[in-house]
C-alpha cells in the first residue's frame, strides 16, 4: 500500500525500521575518539571485508568520505581528474578548493559516465615545474549523473590502470557501489580491487540514518583519521549509529533488488507519457532521469505539480526530473507516480 506521501526524491529518505531501531537502541557503546567504540570497530571491520579493503573509517557522510581521500592524496596545487558529471565536483559544495586548495580538470565520460584508458592518460600532467602534478583521479559507481548506471568493469579498471601505472592514486566514489553489486552480480571488493580508496554510503538505498564508509590501506586509513579530525568527523558514542550501518550492511545489500524493479516499472508507465521524454538513460538501478519536454512548463514547476498529487520528486536543472526508489516505496507508489504525471500532461 502506497504511503500518504510517496517521496522519490531520493534513497537518502527512509527511515530505520523498528528492527534496526531496536539494535540502535541496544548497541555497546564508548568513546571512539579517546577508546574506540566496540560498535562502530565492528562496522569498520564488516566494511573492510565487504570493499576488500585491509581497513575501513565510519565517516558521518559520503561526502566527508571523499574529501577525506582527496584530501589524504593530493597536495594545495594539484590537479584531480573527475568526470564533468561527477559528485565531488557538482555536488559537494566546491570541496576540492575550499578544503584541499587543489583544482578539477572535467572530461566528458560516455554514457554510463566512464573515462578511456587513453583519455586518462592523455590528461595526466608531464613532470614540467610550469604545470601543476596530477595527484588524483576520482571515478563513481553507480554514475548519478547518467541516472544510475553501472560502469563497465573493464571500463571502470582500465581508466583507473591509466592513472595508477603514471604513478597517480585513484578513488572510487562507491556511494551506490552496493546497487552496482546486485545489478552486476561483481563482488563490492572485485569493484574496489583496483583502487587505492573507496567510499560506500550506508544512508542511500541500504537504509541506515545516516553514515558512510572510506577504507584503503594502512597508510591511507592512518591519514583519513587526520583528515577526519580536520574536518569535524570524529564521533563519540557513535556506536548507536554504527549499529544501524551495520544491520544496512549486512541486511539491506541484496534487497535493492526490489528497488531496482521498482525504477524499471515507473520507467515503463512514464515511456507512455506524452510531454516527458524516455527516461535520459537506460535504467539499470534506482534511479530514473527523465527529461520534461513541455512548452509552458519547466521541471521544477513539473515537480511542484507532482508535490500536489502526493509525490515529491527532485528538479535536475531546467529540464530533467530525478525519481530514486528505495525501501519505503512500493509498487502502489510507482502506480501512484504514473497517475500523477498522466494528469499533469494530459
């Protein structure tokens, strides 16, 4: 049964359940910056195994986790290679400059958002005392900005091969990785195998409250903790979220499934609308880009009219609207979506 209010905004909306509340409520506890906190050490030990990683950081947010990296591998002065729709670079609040002094060069990925081997390596500073180094090249999986996608394994690591056989670190913004998993059937650590960091967000789709994950090395983990110091991310008793993380890890990986065949319903009911275009991009996730093609009518004040039918989707600029579906949405939400937009363009 759909809720009173469907909200595709995003995978960042649910709400725990009374399951994952429970163990919140019960979680061991103690001051993780002066003793550790028993919980959140099992998280960052669930989390190291799942990404593959000898170590991992609980961080409060996916954002934090990349700044952290950028942070632990570049220098003021350096360059870092995102793809022009990439997250660090449009949606984390000019981090790169206000944090870590360094500066993007944006190349156009494909799309599903990959790079080529050969346009990484085509982008990668020569050693010159008039250019700046290159100190790092961030990819993401899944890839927001082409509506979800999965990229390509072979794309995915040659792009990060190109930069690491150049000497230059690579990071994996894995925020959605656990959505690429079920949508690929590859292993999280298979994805992360050929990256020298990786972030993975526990609060989209998995659906704890809040909280993300950064693993690597020893060395890397050794200056992410000083990295998350600066930036504010140490916790206290932060095993009572920790716990929820850990239920998300464990629990909620191979439900996005159901997420998944959520996204490819809504899709098919919207390809039927006259007024807004086929979804952007294949729909291989949770996430659905359509393009609003109207005359009088722009996707924010498309959004608006949604919100008065009971459902809260997000604008993506002028002309695209993003629905994202999670655990707190059902089938009769999607019906109820379709039903809107056949009023607003009919």
């Amino acid at each position: 049964m759909a809720a009173e209010l469907s909200d595709f905004r995003s995978d960042t909306v649910t709400r725990p359940s009374d399951a994952m509340r429970a163990a919140m409520a019960k979680a061991e506890v103690g001051d993780d910056v002066l003793d550790g906190d028993p919980t959140v050490r099992r998280l960052e030990e669930a989390g190291a195994q799942f990404l593959g990683k000898a170590h991992a950081l609980f961080v409060p947010s996916g954002t934090m986790a990349n700044q952290i990296a950028v942070g632990v591998w570049t220098r003021p002065g350096d360059e870092v290679i995102l793809e022009s729709e990439a997250h660090i670079l449009r949606w984390e609040a000019g981090g790169l400059g206000a944090n870590h002094g360094v500066q993007a060069v944006t190349p156009i990925g494909d799309d599903h958002g990959s790079l080529a081997r050969t346009a990484v390596e085509a982008l990668i500073r020569p050693d010159f005392v008039h250019c700046p180094r290159t100190g790092l090249l961030c990819l993401e999986q899944t890839h927001m900005g082409t509506g979800g996608r999965v990229q390509p394994l072979e794309a995915l690591e040659g792009a990060a091969l190109g930069a690491r056989d150049k000497g230059v670190r690579v990071h994996l913004d894995g925020a959605r990785l656990a959505n690429a998993v079920v949508a690929s059937g590859i292993s999280a650590a298979r994805w992360a195998q050929t990256f020298d960091s990786v972030s993975i967000c526990l609060s989209k789709g998995l659906g704890a409250p809040v909280g993300s994950l950064v693993a690597g090395d020893e060395d890397f983990i050794e200056g992410a903790r000083w990295q998350r110091k600066r930036l504010g991310g140490w916790m206290r008793q932060a095993g009572i979220i920790a716990a929820a993380g850990l239920m998300a890890l464990e629990q909620n990986v191979e439900r996005l499934a159901e997420d998944h065949a959520l996204a490819a319903q809504l899709a098919a009911g919207f390809d039927a609308i006259d007024g807004l275009s086929s979804p952007v991009s294949e729909v291989e996730t949770n996430i659905v880009l359509v393009r609003v093609d109207h005359p009088e009518l722009s996707a924010v004040e498309v959004a608006d009219r949604f919100g008065s039918h009971g459902v809260r989707v997000m604008a993506l600029g002028a002309g695209t609207l993003r629905f994202v579906t999670h655990m707190d949405l059902a089938s009769a939400d999607v019906e109820r979506a379709i039903r809107a937009a056949q009023s607003i363009f009919g």
